[in-house]
C-alpha cells in the first residue's frame, strides 16, 4: 500500500463517520444553503459561472452530500455527484428526494474518477482539493474530462485572518473528532492550507483559459444576514471564492 493509499484510508474512515455526514448535512444542506437568500445567491453564481440557456452535463467532484450537485440539478443540469463515502452519496441521495431533485451519485476516488475523457460540459468541486494528496495531478484530469469549449468550476474559502474568526470557522461534528493519525495525514495534504490565486495557478498549469473570479459579494451580504437570524449558526468566517476556467483545446485550427 502507499502512502497515497494510506492517506486516503485514513480520510475515508472520517467522511464514512456518520456524525460527520450528519455535520455536512446540517451546516450545508440544510444550513447555509438551505437559507433562502444563501441558496438564491449561490444559484446566481453558479448560474452566472456558466453562461448560457442550454441544459449541461454536469459533475461535481467530491460532492459530499450533494451540495452544489443539487445546485446545478435545481437550475436544470444533468448531474453526477462523486464521491468516495458510501454514507455521503446515501445523504445526499436523500436530500436530493427531499428537494424532487434528480442527481446520479457514483462512488469514487475524484483523483482518478472513471469517466472517458471528454465526458462533460461542466466539472465542479467545492471544498475538495485541500483533502488531496495531488491536487494538481485531480484538476489535470478533470480538465481532460472536459469537453472542448467545457467549464471547470473550482469553489473553495479563503481563511479569515482574524484569530477570533479563525476559531469560529473550524466547528468539528459533534461526536466526532479527529484522532492523532487523522491530523497527522492532515499535515501531508499540499493544499490543506490554500488561497485562491493558488487555485488559479494549478488551473493556467492545467491549461485552463479563459479562468475568471466570479463576484461574491451578494453570497457574503447573505452570510451576514444568516448570522443575524441566527447568531448560533455560525456562518462560514472565510472569504468565499468560486473560479471558472476554460478548456480551449480542439476548438481552433
């Protein structure tokens, strides 16, 4: 077994746990994209990430419970979710029968995900490279997956600077919590800890064109107004960050 193997091994025994489905689904689904104005804004986005009317195919790579796989199924798309958790796909297949929404969920490492290249119109992931051992060697692939003239769409936060927030931003599922092999397979991760110019430079790497930030500000006006609803949700403290790149290839000469 390699190390690779063993990180994964290691991360898949805590996305597996069931207090922490339950903690993905409570903070996400049914918490910051289940309020109303949260969704609406992540909706336009989205939305605003891929221009145009006609109806995509779509993945979301390390879907989870299903988060933005059930964004993209709300504005129209054909969407796969993957994800390596058995008790995430179950979650979200769950969430998405709650909304009346359509998603195909696969079970699957996202750094070799088993599709042919040139599968898809859109590949999507929030939140998902930090837990990679290659993250760069992932977006490469996902790019091949692309169709040509296809959207990669990479979502992720900006950690707070501020101490106080910092602290409010890490909030561990109750019942769960990590154990010394988990934070120490943490520490090998290359992008535990990452910003989205980085993002930006791993996608140019891919070959990506075209590569865009798209406006937050109406997704953040949202996460104050969640906090002042709810004070005790405790809203993402980060800044959050969504960056959509081009595969150009095949479409000149």
């Amino acid at each position: 077994m390699t190390q690779d193997d063993e990180l994964k091994q290691i991360f898949h025994s805590g996305w597996t746990n069931p207090n922490v489905v339950s903690h993905r689904v409570e903070r996400f689904i049914k918490g910051e994209f289940g309020f109303p104005l949260s969704r609406t804004a992540w909706l336009e986005v989205l939305r605003q990430s891929v221009p145009g009317e006609a109806r995509r195919k779509i993945a979301d790579m390390g879907t989870g419970p299903g988060t933005i796989a059930q964004l993209w199924a709300e504005l129209g798309h054909e969407v796969t979710g993957v994800d390596f958790s058995a008790t995430m796909i179950s979650a979200g297949q769950a969430a998405a029968k709650e909304r009346g929404l359509t998603v195909d969920f696969v079970e699957a490492d996202v750094e070799a995900p088993p599709f042919p290249e040139n599968t898809f119109d859109v590949i999507s992931s929030r939140a998902v490279l930090f837990t990679l051992p290659h993250p760069g060697y992932a977006v490469a692939r996902w790019t091949r997956l692309l169709k040509p003239g296809g959207s990669l769409v990479l979502i992720g936060e900006n950690n707070p600077t501020d101490p106080e927030k910092l602290k409010r931003q890490y909030r561990p599922a109750p019942g769960w919590e990590p154990d010394e092999a988990y934070r120490r397979a943490l520490d090998k991760l290359p992008f535990r800890s990452h910003t989205d110019e980085m993002v930006r430079v791993v996608m140019e790497a891919a070959g990506l064109r075209n590569i865009r930030s798209m406006p937050m500000q109406s997704v953040m006006d949202a996460r104050s107004e969640h906090e002042k609803q709810d004070p005790e949700y405790g809203v993402l403290q980060g800044t959050p960050y969504v960056l959509t790149g081009q595969r150009i290839e095949d479409m000149e000469g």
